[in-house]
C-alpha cells in the first residue's frame, strides 16, 4: 500500500506566519519537513513553508492529538472546510503517528490541526495534528543538511533545488524579488517603459571577444552579450526605455564575480548625457535600497545585514584621479591601464560604499561610447558605479553621429558591414542618448553581503558549470 495521499479537495488555509493569536482553532497548513525530532513516543516535525516553520508535535496515545480545545475550535472562514470532515476522515491516533515515524526530511505533508500557543516551541506555537497527507515521501536524504554552514559550494549546486530551501538563501531571493520590483517602479515612475531585445544575435555588441556561439538553422549566431545596440535604436521610437534580462558572457573567468550568464538591468535615455543617467542611476539605487530596508526587515536580520540607504549623490572619481591616488599608495598603473583586482581592493581600502569613477580613457571603453568634448580626444563620457572593490554597473553617453561611429569601429578593429543593420538606423536622427547597464546578482551581492554571486542567481552558469 502506497504511503502517499493524493491532493485531494485539501487545500492551504494558512501559512505558518499566519498562526499568531490563532490558539484553538484549526487550520489546514502545507509544506516541506525541514526538520524531525523522534523522541520514541513523541515526534517533534518542523513544517515549513514560503513563509517560515511550525513546529508540529505526534503524540504515540493520541493524548493531545484530538485535545479538547476541538471542541471549542472557532473556525475562520478560510478553515470551514477543514472544520467538518466526516468521522470516518479523521485518522486514528495510531495511523496518524505510524504516518509521522514514515516521515523522511523534505517530504512533502498536509496537516490538519489545531493551533496551541506553546511557551517553549519556535515562535511559541505548535500544531496539535488531527489528519495528516503526506504528499511526497523523500526517497533519498540530500547530501548536506540545509542547516549546516560548511558545505563545499559544489556540493550545493549540484542539487540545487534543495540547497535553495536553506533559509539565507530564501531570504536573498526574496530580497532580490523586492529589489526588481523598486526598479521597475522607480523607472515606471520616471517614464521608462520595459522592453525585451533578441537574445539571438547576429554580432557583438561589446566587442568581438566572449561571445558564445550557437546554430541558428543553418547560420552561426550568438547569444547576446547585452541589449546594447538595440536598446540605443529603441530611443528612437520611445525615448525612455529598460529590459531586465539575460546578458551572456563567454569569460573564461573563475571569479566569485562573474558568471557566464547574468541578469542585467538595462536603461536607455534620449536627449540626455551620461550625467543625467548617473543621476538616474543613483536615485534608483538608494530608492530600490529604502525599499529593501523596509520591506525585508526579517530577511536583512536573517542576513545579518544592517542596511543603510545611500544618500545621493553618490561621490565620483574621475578615472585619472584614482590613477594618481593608486599611484600614491605605491601601486604600479600606467594611465590607460584598467584597474586590476589588486587596485580594487586599494582603492576600496579608501573609498567606502557606492561610487562613481567616471572619465575613462576612450580607448578602454566600448565602440559606442561618445568621446569627451575637450579636443584631446582620449577621455569619454563613461562611468562605473562601485561598491567598494566591486563594478556593478557601468554606462555612457552615445555616439548617435553613423560617420563618428563608424570610425570608431575602425579603431577598434571590427568590421562596420557586420554592423550595416544598425548603422543604418543612425540615418533616421538618431537622438543624442546616454544609458547604463546593472548587473542585478552583483547589485544584490552589496544589499545582501553575500560574497559568492553564484549565491545571489538561482541556477549560475560559469566555466565550469552547466548543470542543473
Ligand atoms: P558591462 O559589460 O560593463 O557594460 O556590463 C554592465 C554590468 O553588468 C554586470 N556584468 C556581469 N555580472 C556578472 N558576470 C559577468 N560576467 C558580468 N559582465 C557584466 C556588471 C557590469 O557592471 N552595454 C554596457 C552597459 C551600458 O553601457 O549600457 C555593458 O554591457 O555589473
């Protein structure tokens, strides 16, 4: 005979964080076993659910399996149905508690129960069982418990799912649920409007190299390394606009910082500079952070992250300043140079929390990023947005002049005929425009203090993962 129960007509009539001053009535609850403690005569499961855990108690004589307090049950609307089951429903306390001995963590239960506060049980309530679905046994124990701390990051991605039942990680994944919804809000609320490019591309858009090839019928093709050229041409038409999707990026890179895909925030402005979008950016950060602060105050206690929303402006650095300033502190850079991780961690030992480094060498940046206006030709109108040694966002003004960008193309050795489909909308006026690029998991790394971005994405890809 099967262990499991079907469905059935049984549905939640609660959550575990709805069970506060609920003492005696009786409620349907439905979730995962997080954890079991067999004493032989009683046995102590926690039951947890997408808003926390209840502990639930099996008593071997059915002492207080069926308590008087039923008799007394006030039923909320939302529990009537579970309140009249017929008799012969109700399982003795004899299968009741057999049925818990059966339990293996992580099953999948439904309990019906009643409510009792309970001085000694997590958050001082405990579920007195009347019949209880399990719903899916588990058929092997995961190799890692979800409590323990010292677990090899492997270990845990392999089997993934579960790993993302241990309580930090839900609460940054609900941390970066709140997060995209300010940024929506925020650029909602500015007039931007959301928009999806092709993820299936025909050329770079950041240059040639790290790309990812794929068929396309009977073409090559590549996964999108960002939204780029598409999101300038959508200026045209509409002026203000953002995607939130996938960027691929095929670096070979084994740092705690890259992943070969990522999800970037993607905004795109007519009829402004890069000053205007750092503006923008700035504002939407410390907005996006206001928010998290205050809607994810149990899961920042959980993370142990005491958030402080950034005041605006956030400083900027332009890029010759910090050479000079690396230089200071004895590191070795020419003018030109990118910053290495070493440099980073210089400059973070000095400057704290968010900020900008802008100005950068116009050889160092991309083919579309407008060259500074002061007649040396070697600056741009580009930024970087910091958080201490870390780079999460970066952005520009625009070349909207085709002769100007084709030139620059030249410059950077590819091809403009790879380009022609998007040249060719710079013969239609295109606006002066400006915009930057966010990676969300980095971002979500500075409000969560998790240091690993494979921790703040569901599923990482890097180089040497692809599964599951
Ligand atoms: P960039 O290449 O600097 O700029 O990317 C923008 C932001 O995306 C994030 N990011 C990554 N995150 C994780 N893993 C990666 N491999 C990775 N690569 C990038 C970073 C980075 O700051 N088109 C421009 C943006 C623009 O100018 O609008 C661009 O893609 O947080």
């Amino acid at each position: 005979m099967s262990l499991e129960d079907d469905l059935g007509d049984w549905r939640r009539s609660h959550y575990s964080s709805e069970l506060q001053g609920m003492d005696g009535r009786e409620v349907t609850l439905m979730g995962y076993v997080s954890s079991i403690r067999d004493h032989g005569n009683i046995v102590f499961v926690m039951l947890t659910d997408k808003e926390g855990e209840v502990q639930i108690v099996f008593k071997k004589d059915g002492s207080s399996n069926l308590p008087e307090a039923e008799s007394k049950v006030e039923p909320s609307p939302s529990s009537l149905s579970s309140l009249s089951p017929s008799p012969q429903s109700l399982q003795s306390s004899h299968s009741l508690f057999s049925k818990a001995k059966v339990l293996k963590e992580h099953s999948s239960i439904a309990v019906r129960g009643v409510v009792k506060s309970m001085k000694n049980a997590p958050k001082g309530i405990e579920i007195i069982p009347r019949e209880m679905k399990i719903l899916s046994l588990a058929r092997s124990i995961p190799p890692f418990s979800i409590y323990s701390k010292s677990i090899p990051l492997d270990a845990r991605l392999d089997i993934r799912a579960v790993d993302l039942r241990r309580h930090y990680l839900r609460a940054v994944f609900k941390i970066r649920h709140n997060v995209l919804k300010a940024i929506r809000a925020f650029l909602d609320e500015q007039g931007f409007i959301e928009v999806n490019t092709p993820k299936m591309i025909s050329t770079a858009s950041e240059g040639g190299a790290a790309l990812f090839p794929i068929f396309y019928f009977d073409r090559e093709a590549f996964l999108a390394q960002s939204p780029q050229l598409y999101k300038e041409q959508l200026t045209l038409a509409f002026e203000k606009v953002y995607e939130i999707a996938p960027i691929f990026r095929a670096e070979p890179s084994r740092t705690n910082r890259h992943l070969a895909e990522a999800i970037s925030v993607d905004v795109e402005h007519a009829f402004v500079n890069y000053e205007d979008v750092m503006h923008i950016l700035e504002g939407m950060v410390s907005h996006v952070i206001g928010y998290v602060k205050d809607k994810n105050r149990e899961e920042l206690d959980m993370l142990s992250m005491d958030l402080v929303k950034p005041t605006t402006p956030f400083p900027r650095y332009r890029y010759s300043e910090l050479v000079d300033m690396l230089r200071r502190e004895g590191a070795r850079i020419e003018w030109g140079d990118d910053f290495t991780t070493e440099h980073l961690k210089a400059l973070a030992g000095i400057l704290k929390g968010y900020y900008f480094v802008v100005d950068w060498p116009a050889s160092m940046r991309p083919f579309y990023t407008k060259v500074k206006g002061d007649g040396s030709y070697a600056l741009s109108e580009s930024f970087d947005l910091m958080y201490n040694d870390l780079e999460i966002s970066s952005g520009s003004t625009r070349i909207n002049r085709k002769d100007e960008l084709i030139a620059r193309l030249k410059m950077q050795g590819l091809k403009p005929e790879s380009f022609t489909h998007h040249l060719i909308v710079f013969d239609y006026g295109m606006p002066p425009h400006a915009g930057f690029g966010l990676g969300l998991e980095r971002f979500l790394m500075t409000i969560t203090g998790i240091e690993n971005i494979r921790d703040t994405t569901f599923y990482p890809r890097d180089i040497d993962r692809l599964v599951p």
